[in-house]
C-alpha cells in the first residue's frame, strides 16, 4: 500500500531512518556490563605476549643476518615464508573453528540449529511466492496483487505479535517448557499450508494468516529461548548466536529456488493452481521435519 502511495524509494527512506532510530536507542539506552576479563583470557594476552617477543627477536636476528653471505639471506628468507605460510594456515583454521565449534561440540546446539534452518525453509518455500498466489489464485476485484498480499500479512502479523508474547511468558511460567509450543506450532503451520493447497478464497484465506501468525509467532518466540537454553554461559555466546543466524538467512538462498523449481515444473506440466498447491505442499514437509526433529534436543523441557 505504501508503495503505491509514496512510491519505492520514499519506502526506503523510511526504513532506513527507522534502522538508524532504534540502532541509535540501543546505542545510547543499552548498557553493557564490564568484562575484566577471566584467568584464562589474561593467560592468553600472555602467550600473545610472548608470541611478539619471539617474533621481536626473529625479527632482530634477521636484521642482523643481512650482513652475512647471500646464502645465509636466502636460508632466513626461505624460512619467513615458512613460518608466515606457517602462520597464515593457523589463523584460517582458527577462524573456521570459530564458526563451527558449537555445532561440532555442542549436540543441543546442533539440532537447534538443524530444526530453525528446516523451519525456514518451510517459510521462504512460499513466502516469496505469494504476490504472484494471490494473483493466480485468488485475485481480488479492483485490489493490485501487492496490495492483497499486504492486507493478508494484517492479521498474519498481528497474530504473531499476541502469541510471541504470550507463548514466551507462559513457556517461562511453566518451568521453562519449550517442546510442546514447538510442537502445537508446527503441526498447526503443517495444517495451514495443507488447507492452503484447496483454498481459493480470499477471505479464507485471511483467517489462515491469522492462524498461520499465531503459529508463526509462537514458534519464533520459544526457539529463541530454545538457543539460549542449549548454549552454556560463556563470553562466546553471541559469537555462536551469530553462527544460529546462519540458520535465518541460509534458507532464502535455498529454499526459493527450489521452490521456484518445483511450482515452474507442475503449473506446465499439470496447472497453474497446482503448482502453487506444490510448494504449499513442500512448506508442509519442512515445517513437519523441523517440529518432528525436535526431539533431538535433550537439555530441553
């Protein structure tokens, strides 16, 4: 609607001033608590120490050897390409296993991550196709297709607003409780896509983005809970929080294509509504084997 109005690049000036509000607000209003640092951080400073004193002194030692015989300079210069080879092997395997150490180590964390990138995919297998469902299938008079798929994430979002809130604080009343809002949520998202596939009714198909929002929001809530359940308390945590957003993101460059696959090749072969019943359907089994996964999760109620 808005972009209709005001036009697309009005749009982005409005996010991006939106960004710079609340990235301003967490800036000023945020206070982070100090970090003096552990034993085992002040014992790395001094193996950092020490590491620049012995290339202090490799350094020295190779001044000095440039007054001896070529021979001598090319030895020390073979053996700095060595040890900066040497070197350069170690900070990449260092950074890989920034990365990968709490899905390697941490079996929670692991299928945390597993279950939330399937749910996504679930999510981008239609949400990228919807402008183009609602024009096919169930087209309003006098309505733009973008402006249809607008009033039908209304209630999809104002859904997900009530039950993100509630489920979190029932989940926490409850003793910490997560599996079961998981559960009931992804069965409930497995249903509505299933219904999705028959649907051609506009109307109808609000109520489902009341629910599908509903569903939606109480998943979203209680998985994010779910990861900082599973990682324990440590100064890495928002380096692994960083690698679960992974989980968030890779989806859109997977699921979409496929999904894009899958609706091109039926809607020619069968028809145009059956295609669009084709990812419905493909959503289904990612969001049934992100709820059905779960259960791999054992340091979670």
């Amino acid at each position: 609607v808005l972009v209709s109005r005001i036009g697309l690049q009005t749009c982005f000036y409005l996010l991006s001033g939106l960004y710079l509000a609340t990235t301003m607000v967490t800036i000023c209003c945020v206070v982070e608590g100090t970090d003096k640092g552990t034993g085992k951080d002040k014992q790395d400073d001094s193996n950092d120490s020490n590491d620049c004193e012995h290339i202090a002194r490799g350094t020295a030692t190779s001044t000095v050897g440039t007054v001896g015989t070529v021979g001598t300079i090319n030895a020390t210069n073979t053996t700095n390409a060595t040890n900066t080879t040497n070197a350069t092997n170690e900070v990449s395997n260092s950074l890989l296993a920034t990365f990968t150490d709490a899905l390697i180590h941490n079996h929670d964390f692991r299928w945390v991550f597993i279950t939330r990138l399937l749910y996504n995919m679930g999510i981008y297998s239609v949400q990228e196709f919807l402008q183009y469902y609602v024009k096919d299938v169930i087209p309003l008079k006098g309505w733009s297709a973008t402006t249809e798929v607008s009033l039908l994430f209304v209630p999809l979002l104002l859904g997900a607003l009530v039950s993100a809130y509630y489920s979190g604080k029932l989940s926490d009343k409850w003793g910490g409780r997560r599996k079961i809002f998981i559960y009931s949520s992804g069965v409930a998202q497995v249903l509505i896509c299933l219904v999705f596939m028959f649907n051609t009714s506009a109307g109808f198909a609000g109520g489902l983005a009341l629910m599908f929002g509903l569903a939606s929001g109480a998943y979203a809530a209680v998985d994010f809970a779910m990861v900082l359940d599973v990682l324990p308390s440590s100064e890495n945590t928002a380096r692994d929080l960083g690698v679960w957003h992974v989980s968030l993101v890779l989806p859109q460059l997977l699921s979409t294509p496929l999904s894009g696959y899958v609706l091109d090749v039926v809607r020619t072969n069968v028809s145009v509504r059956a295609g669009y019943s084709g990812i419905f359907l493909l959503s289904a089994v990612w969001f049934g084997l992100s709820t059905v996964l779960v259960v791999n999760i054992k340091g979670v109620k």
